[in-house]
C-alpha cells in the first residue's frame, strides 16, 4: 500500500514538474534574450524529475519483485531515465555546453508521454509471463533501452550539427551571391570596391560564426561518445539477447522482426562508427548516416511492435499471467 501510494506521488510530481519545466522551455524560447533565472529553473527540474523518475523505477521494482521492464510503460519509462542520466553527464563534468536543448526535451517528452493517460492500463505492476521469468530480463531489456537512449541522443545531436552546417553555409554563399551578383554593373574601380566589401563582410561574417563553428564541434565531438556509448551497450544487449533465446526457445538467432531491426541498427551505426575513423568522410557524411539512425531505432524499439508479430511481440501490451 505504501509503495503504491508512493508510486502514484513520484507519478504526479514528475508529471507535474515535466508540465512546468516545459512551459519554461517555451518562455525562453519567446524571450530575445537568454533569462538566466529561468535557465536555472529548468535545470533543477530536471533534476527534480530525474529523482522521481529513478524513486518511480524502484518503487515499481519493490512492488512488482522484478526489474522495471516488463512492458512498454515501464520500458519508456526506464528510455526517459536514460536520456536524464545522458543530461545529467556534462553537469557532473561541470562542462557547460549546449546539449541540455536536445537532452532536456527528449526526457521531457518521453517523461510526459508515459506519465499521460495513454498508459492508464499498465501503471498497475503485473506478475511476469514465464517466458521473462529469467535473470537474463535485467541484462539484456536494460541494455537495450539504454543502448536506444543513447544512440538516440547521439542521432539527435547529428540532426542538429546537419542543420547549423547547412544553414551556415546558405548564409555564407548567400551573402557572397548577393554581393558579388552587383558588382558587373559598376566599372573596374568600383569592382574592386565591392570585391573588397566581399572579403570584409565574408570576414565579419565568418567571425560572427565562429561560436557556430565551436557549437558544431562540440556537437560532433559528443554525439560520437555518445552513439559509441550506445553501439557498446546495443551490442552487449544483442549478445545477451541471443544467449537468453538459446536458453528459452532453443536457438540464438531466430530472424524476427524485432531482431532483424536491431541487427539493422547495429550495423549502421557500426558503418558510422567506422566511417569516424576515416577523415575523409567524417564530419557531415558521418552525421548522415547517425541522423539515419534515429529512425530506425524507432522503427526497431517502437515500430516493430505495433505488427504484432514474432518473438518480441508482447512489448506492446501488460505481460500478465492468467
């Protein structure tokens, strides 16, 4: 009785504080400037919402006598932890970057979306099906959704080097286009003026973009730790996974939808993976092959099982027994 009353409490606060955090993040987003009061704010409800989605987690743990991870509520639930851990990481580093706009809204996304009433059904802990009955669920499910929070945080962060290459590069080009285009209807003194105007704007231009140039190394940089980070974990699932379905249907690999999508996104996040340690394809070629990623691994967590078909598909629904 008390761990549910508990249950419901880290629920409603969560929730409570993922509605305001929210409605903090759209406040700075209509202010010109950045407020750092609010900044503040939104970081300590973060913080907040991370100490209730882990009392959650536990809470659930006691009352059900097994891992957290025995359905889709409880699986989304353990994703959104995952991306508060990966927010949390430059913190702990006291390193300050821009990567809590990515982080801070896939938790809080994810956080809302499980706390809504679209989950009403599994919020009650069930007893396991047989089948999940194994010390293997800790292993294999955790780090399989932890390998998906990661990479899907490293595919977000290559979505957004992809945008700031891109638009700053329209900007330069458009900003030398637009001068050089004038510059034949003059004679050759004023030519020369322009071409000088040219080199002085492209100057001013590129030093008003360097933070960008920073910001897209930064990006860069840690969506390559990150997505490794996820690639280490993805593998030790798939492996684990594989020894568990040996012990429970008699074969390591079995080809269903659900494994079949994750030997898809391990290897195209080995390609990236691969493609980094080649300079000549790094930086945006790479960031287009991770940004690929970030829909597959939602067609292989989430996607897949809505087919209803294979091996895995039960993570959709409450895995109670009769």
């Amino acid at each position: 009785m008390i761990v549910s009353t508990l249950q419901h409490i880290f629920t409603h606060i969560s929730f409570s504080i993922v509605s305001i955090v929210i409605s903090i993040y759209l406040l700075t987003l209509l202010v010109v400037y950045e407020t750092l009061g609010l900044s503040n704010s939104s970081e300590k409800g973060m913080r907040v919402t991370f100490f209730c989605i882990t009392g959650l987690l536990v809470t659930r743990w006691i009352s059900s006598g097994h891992f957290p991870l025995s359905d889709l509520y409880e699986s989304v639930m353990f994703l959104s932890w995952g991306f508060s851990i990966i927010h949390r990481v430059p913190h702990f580093r006291n390193q300050k970057t821009h990567l809590s706009a990515i982080t801070a809204p896939s938790t809080i996304l994810t956080q809302g979306f499980v706390t809504s009433g679209l989950f009403a059904e599994m919020h009650q802990s069930t007893i396991l099906v047989p089948a999940l009955q194994s010390q293997w669920l800790m292993m294999h499910v955790s780090m399989m959704v932890l390998s998906y929070a990661a990479l899907l945080c490293g595919s977000l962060f290559s979505v957004a080097l992809l945008v700031i290459t891109f638009r700053t590069r329209i900007d330069i080009f458009g900003k030398q286009n637009h001068l050089l285009t004038g510059s034949f209807v003059f004679d050759e003194i004023q030519y020369a003026n322009e071409r000088g105007s040219v080199l002085r704007n492209t100057f001013f231009l590129s030093f008003r973009n360097y933070h960008m140039y920073q910001l897209i190394q930064q990006l860069d940089r840690w969506s390559y730790r990150v997505i490794s980070l996820g690639f280490l974990f993805l593998t030790i699932g798939i492996l684990s996974g594989a020894v568990w379905a040996n012990e429970a249907w008699g074969s390591y690999w079995n080809w269903d939808p659900k494994e079949t999508w994750a030997f898809i996104t391990w290897t195209l996040f080995a390609i990236y993976l691969h493609m980094r340690t080649n300079q000549n394809v790094q930086g945006t070629n790479s960031a287009i092959v991770a940004s690929l990623g970030f829909l597959i691994i939602w067609i292989c967590y989430f996607g897949v099982n809505l087919l209803g078909i294979g091996f895995h598909s039960y993570g959709s629904f409450p895995l109670t027994s009769n």
